[in-house]
C-alpha cells in the first residue's frame, strides 16, 4: 500500500473516479470487484492522457457525424 | 442424391451454385447438411445459438423450387449460412451473445437478412458471438452465455471475437458462409483465429438496421467464407442504401472480380508490422510477403503516429455506455457471463463528454492521414493478428498485444480490410493476412486477396477432423 505522499495524480485521479462511482452504484459494486474498477478506471484515465497529449487546434472539428473515405462533416 | 463431406467442406460457392443447377445437389440437400453439423460439431465448438431449422427447410424448399421453375436469384441461391445473433430475426430469440437478453424476440428481420432471403440464401442458425459483441471490456474468452467460443483447429483454444460462432462455423466447415459483424476487430480477429477469410466492409457499405449497436460511428457487417471470391459475392447481396440505416451511404455497389487486375498489385508494409509478434506468425507473414512480390510490389510505408488504441477505447466506451445505459441503470449487467463485463460499465463517469470529442476531434485527423497515406497503393499489408488462438480458460493479456494497431487505425478511418489463412504456427493452429484498403475499394481488395488465394492454398486446408 503506498502512502499518500508516494500516490502519483493518476493514483489520486483514479481514487476520485472510484469514490463517485461507489457513491453512484455502491450496493452493485462489492470488495472483490474493487480491482477490476480500479483497473477499468485506470486504464481509461490513463488512455485520456495519452490523448490529452496529442495536439489539437481550436477548428479541429469531432467525426460526429462521420463519413468513410474523408473524415469530414458532410 | 448424395452430396459427400468432403464436397460440402470445400466447395467456394460458385461451386455449389454449378452442383445446384446442374441437379447435381439441392438446397434441401445442403441445408441438411448444415442442419446436422450445427447441432454436432456446431454445438461442441460453442458456436451455435439457435437453429433455425424450420425457417431453413420453409427458405431452401422454396429455393429448390424456383431453380426448378427458372427462377435464379444469383449466385447465393440456395446456399445456406448462418447469422451472428446480433441480427434480428423475426419470431427467432436474438439473444446478443448475452444472459439478459436470452428471450427477446423481435418482430422483423434485420436489413441483411432480408437481403440475403431476396438474394435466396437460406438462414440455418444463429450463431454464437462474445456477449454484446465485446464492449463491456471483457477479458477471457468466456464471455458469452453459451460458453467460450471455440477454433475448429484446436477445441481448447478461443475462435477469437466477437463473431466467435461466425468464424468457428466457417472454418469449421458447417455453413459456407456466416454474418458477424465488425466495431474493432471482431470480424478479423475468428477469421485468423479460424483459418477462415473474413471482411469488413466500408463503414456505411452494409446498412445495420436491425442490428445490435455497439458503437453507432464504427459497427459494421460483414461476411466470413471460405474464398475472398465468396465473399465478394455475399457482399453484393447485402451492401447498399438503406433509408433504415441514415449512416448506409447512398453508392450502389457491385462485385465485379473481372474488372480487376490479379496482378501489378501496389502493397504498403507498415514499419514495424512484425515487431511483437509471435514466432509463428512472423514466418507466415514473410512467406506472404514473398508470395505478395510476386503478385506486384511492396514498399515499406511508416503508419503515421497518432494514440489510436486510446481513442478507439473513448469512441467505444463512451457510445457502449450510452447504448447500453438502461442496462447498466438498472444493474442489469450483473447477470453478464464475465465478471469484468459486470464492473467495467459502472467505470463510465470516467470517459468524460470532453474526452469522447477529443477522441472523435483526433479521428477526424486519423482518417484524412490514413486515406491520403493509401493513395498510391492497393492495400497495406500486415499479419491480422500478432498471436496465435490462446487457451479458452486464460484471462488475454491485454498489456502484450504485439504488431503495430492497424486494426484500430482501419476501423477508426472506416476503412475496409480482408483477412485471409496465410499458414500455421506453433501447434497448428492458422495464422492470417489482413490487407487494408481505401474507403470504398472492397473490389481492388478482393482482388488482390483472391490473387493471394491463386497463388497459395492455405485457404483449403481442412481442420482436424473435417471432411
């Protein structure tokens, strides 16, 4: 168990994450399940960093409304 | 009238179409044979839902019949195949691979399936898929209620997912062609897994209405059979506009293998395609190549940068949780076979509405630089899957996936991408080639794949015990 001070932002991130989803569906969610959430949680956490990272400009449009073979809004 | 094992295990369907109307078998005759294979080896493979046997002997009689009178519906004609039971099928359970949905019964067939009843295919079965077609994060290849699907090449290993009865059936030999469907690698993933040849259509090329949705801006159908030849040709039956589908784009679509080249071919090879990889496949995937020299040229390309895996788990994530919220709401994931699938959905306050736009922002920018990087060549190249099946009883690794991210590169761009048997690893268990084309150019791509398949014949060899 680490202490708090070697908990890194991503451990503290993830800890937040956890704590809302126990108080959302915490009768659902029991002890033995901890570690897949923790895992699930982490792993998207960590996955939105990596996007984080990637640079974008402000008109850099979403694929909402997505179209094969150019990528662009209709 | 006696159709042998043999015959019905090997025949490509232009095959079975000459034996038909040449009198030669009947649709009757084939459908009992599939009928018989899917409640044995169908069964022991877990790769069968439901049989729909009453619906296949009313479709291949009514098929007999109008050969008979001079009614040809085209090359599907009598051919038996299954559907992954993600596809509605009136008054027949469509289970979605999943516990919780185990009764529902819906009152109209998807788009595909009235295609393929119009084009005279006859529906035998529905088949065995990972439940809710994987996007709960599973993380074994148990994850479905009718049992773990498993490889005709070895029982004990997975068929891969999630149209694990879809590519099980096929490269078991029990229908020529079966239905699955395709968000991330499910349709590529049992084709390799299987021996069989899979593909997935263009995003848009296959309407989806009546199918489950996963994720509405990456699901798409399409076939696996035994030849790319075949399935060409089932893709001609089911692509198409569809005003039930608003994503199904308007082109018409026709399979034309005759106006393409079978040689002169322009391949691409991602730097970095075999670092990772296993052994086995490695070897299959060099033999290709040289196999791929001789049908053109192969030049090394580099596979632009951009965190595909992290933005397809965003897209997926965040459209699952909202197609699915009412079941995860209700605690209704609770009763889902795997036990990741019962907690990863409540993970969903973390897959933020900022992050699944950034994602879909990083998409746009993926596939401008994935189509431009495929002017100039056919297809890109690279093996379908970096491992060979793993145990049915051992959770997947997750954390050594191996090979370069093409498969989520290709779904994220819309792009489409045909796997076909290139050899055997370790075990013998098969081994596959994917090739990778530009949005709308499934033709160029079945045809380099049935060059492949001139020139090689690993797409014939039979599993243990069949035929």
């Amino acid at each position: 168990m680490s202490t708090d001070a070697e908990r890194t932002p991503l451990d503290r991130e993830v800890d937040a994450y956890v704590a809302l989803i126990r108080q959302r569906y915490g009768e659902r969610i029991s002890d033995d399940d901890l570690p897949r959430l923790e895992r699930a949680v982490r792993r998207l956490r960590t996955t939105a960093a990596e996007m984080a990272a990637f640079e974008l400009a402000n008109g850099d449009e979403p694929a909402t409304a997505f179209t094969a073979g150019t990528g662009e809004l209709p | 009238m006696t159709l042998d094992a043999h015959t019905y295990a090997t025949a490509p369907m232009r095959k079975l179409g000459r034996m038909l109307r040449a009198g030669e078998t009947t649709s009757a005759e084939l459908t009992e044979h599939a009928l018989q294979l899917l409640e044995t080896r169908g069964r022991a493979l877990n790769a069968v839902v439901t049989v729909t046997r009453d619906r296949a002997l009313r479709e291949a009689v009514r098929a007999d019949a109008e050969l008979a009178a001079g009614h040809d519906r085209g090359p599907l004609h009598g051919i038996p195949y299954g559907a992954k039971d993600l596809l509605a099928t009136a008054n027949i359970p469509t289970t979605w691979g999943a516990a919780p949905y185990r009764d529902q019964v819906f009152d109209f067939d998807a788009t595909v399936i009235r295609k393929l009843e119009a084009a005279g295919a006859v529906l035998v079965a529905k088949l065995a898929m990972v439940e809710l077609a994987g996007g709960m994060g599973y993380d074994a290849p148990d994850a479905s209620f009718t049992g773990p699907g498993r490889t005709p090449w070895d029982t004990n290993r997975w068929s891969g997912g999630s149209s694990s009865g879809s590519g099980a059936a096929v490269g078991g030999r029990i229908v020529p062609f079966a239905i699955g469907s395709e968000t991330s690698g499910s349709i590529m993933s049992p084709a390799a897994n299987c021996g069989t040849t899979g593909l997935r259509p263009t995003y848009g090329r296959v309407s989806r209405h009546g199918a489950m949705a996963l994720c509405w801006s990456l699901d798409k159908l399409g076939p696996l059979a035994r030849t790319a030849d075949d399935c060409g040709l089932v893709l001609g039956a089911i692509a198409g506009p569809d005003v039930a589908d608003p994503t199904a784009v308007a082109r018409r679509y026709r399979y034309a293998p005759d106006s393409e080249r079978t040689e002169g071919f322009r391949f691409a090879l991602p730097k970095g395609a075999t670092d990772g990889i296993e052994d086995g496949v490695r070897e299959a995937f060099e033999a290709s190549l040289a196999v791929l020299r001789g049908m053109g040229t192969v030049e090394e390309v580099a596979l632009p940068e951009f965190p595909y895996g992290a933005v397809i788990q965003h897209v997926i994530f965040g459209e699952a949780s909202s197609a699915f919220d009412s079941l995860i709401a209700s605690g209704g994931i609770a009763d889902l076979t795997n036990p990741q699938d019962r907690v990863t959905p409540y993970a969903l306050p973390a897959c933020t509405a900022v992050d699944y736009l950034r994602a879909m922002r990083i998409r746009s920018k993926i596939a401008a630089a994935l189509e431009g990087q495929m002017q100039g060549y056919d297809a890109m190249v690279a093996p379908t899957a970096a491992r060979l099946a793993p145990p049915i009883d051992q959770p997947f690794n997750r954390d050594r996936p191996g090979g370069l991210p093409l498969i989520p590169a290709g779904n994220l761009a819309g792009q489409p991408a045909v796997s076909v048997p290139n050899g055997f690893g370790e075990d013998g268990l098969p081994t596959g080639l994917m090739l990778i084309g530009a949005a709308f150019t499934e033709n160029r791509l079945l045809a380099a794949a049935s060059a492949f398949q001139e020139r090689t014949a690993w797409h014939l060899q039979l599993p243990p015990g069949v035929g």
